[in-house]
C-alpha cells in the first residue's frame, strides 16, 4: 500500500482547509474552496492522477473553487443532496445564491457507507448539525477523519444557519467521531488538526 500523504491548502477569506489527499501518483480533494489556484497548481507540479473530490458540505467558503478547478480535471465530485437548498438561499442567510455562476457545478450524490478510495477502505458518515447534508470521510487504516465544520480544537461548528439543528450536531460528534479510536486525527474545515481523544478530554460542548 502507497503511503497516505495529507496536505493542507488554507483557501479564501475564510481560511479554508481544503485537503490534498494522495497515496502514490493518486490523489483525491476533501473541499475546494476559493481561490484555488495554488491548489490547483499543486496537483500538476506533482503530476497526480486526480481521482474525486469529496465536499463535506455545500457552504460556500468549500466549495466555492470546485467549478475552476473542474476547467483543469475531468473528475467526478460527491455531496450530499441534503444540503442542495442552500443555492436558492442568500448568502446573508447561509447559502450560496448570489454566487450561483461559482456553484453551478455537476456532482453526483453520497450517501453513507463505505468505498474504496486511494486503495483503501473510506468509510462515509452522515454527520448532520452544522447543515442537514454534512458528510464526514474516515480513513480507518491511515488514522484519520475529514469533518469540515462538524468540530474543532476545542471548539465546534456553528448552528446559528438555515436548517442547522444544535443537538443534531452534538449528536453527530458523539455517535460518529467520538466512537472512532482515540487517536484518530481530526481534520476540520478550520483551524489545525486535532484528535478524538483531545476533543474528548478538552472541548467545553462536551465536558461535564
């Protein structure tokens, strides 16, 4: 098995982490978000056979780079249909319908469960809170989860949007990052990297 390379390009105003996922010459994307250029560039600097890219969830800031980046690469995109509302919303309220043109890209719909991916199992969870249609991707034998806004170092993401559902969110962490092994690395939408066992001991939504 070729060894798993992660690498993180900080995308946008926002400050995006949006993943650079390889094993050998392949690679996939977790988010890309704006201003993708460097990323872009990254991928053909190296000559990686591109395979997908996974979206965690439709908000803007990830995915506001996908259609460019589709100009370069012919390969398939997977989301979650749960969260396709979010274009007829405003981006004052959390969507993305002003910026339609940037998002207006073709993908195919995910659903929970697992696939191969870079030669290895990827196990797809649905992890609602944040938006209805949030997905979390875990590489059990490389260690680690993509989670985009689920969580945070010590933080977790915001439920104040359309459809965003605080409990949901809680329970998401709990059933399906917390139950992963401790020492899991937990790659958010933000911030740096941290690990099951961290968030367990220290992030404030879930110490008593």
């Amino acid at each position: 098995m070729s060894k798993f390379k992660i690498e993180t390009f900080i995308l946008g105003p926002d400050e995006t982490n949006c993943y650079l996922v390889s094993a050998g010459s392949d690679a996939v994307l977790i988010d890309v978000g704006m201003e993708p250029e460097r990323l872009i560039e990254r991928v053909e600097k190296l000559g990686l056979n591109l395979q997908a890219v996974f979206i965690t969830h439709f908000h803007l800031d990830h995915i506001a780079g996908v259609k460019l980046l589709l100009e370069r690469f012919d390969v398939p995109v997977y989301a979650n249909a749960e969260d396709d509302f979010l274009k007829e919303i405003s981006l004052e309220g959390g969507g993305v319908r002003e910026f339609a043109q940037h998002v207006d890209f073709p993908y195919e719909p995910i659903e929970p469960g697992s696939r191969t991916v870079l030669g290895q199992p990827m196990m797809i969870f649905d992890t609602p809170g944040h938006t209805p249609g949030s997905m979390s991707y875990f590489f059990p034998a490389a260690g680690c989860v993509f989670v985009g806004d689920l969580i945070f170092m010590i933080a977790v993401g915001r439920t104040d949007l359309p459809r965003a559902s605080g409990p949901e969110l809680l329970t998401s962490i709990r059933s399906r990052i917390f139950n992963l092994p401790d020492d899991t690395r937990i790659y958010s939408g933000h911030g740096p990297m941290t690990t099951v066992t961290h968030e367990k001991k220290n992030n404030p939504h879930f110490m008593v």
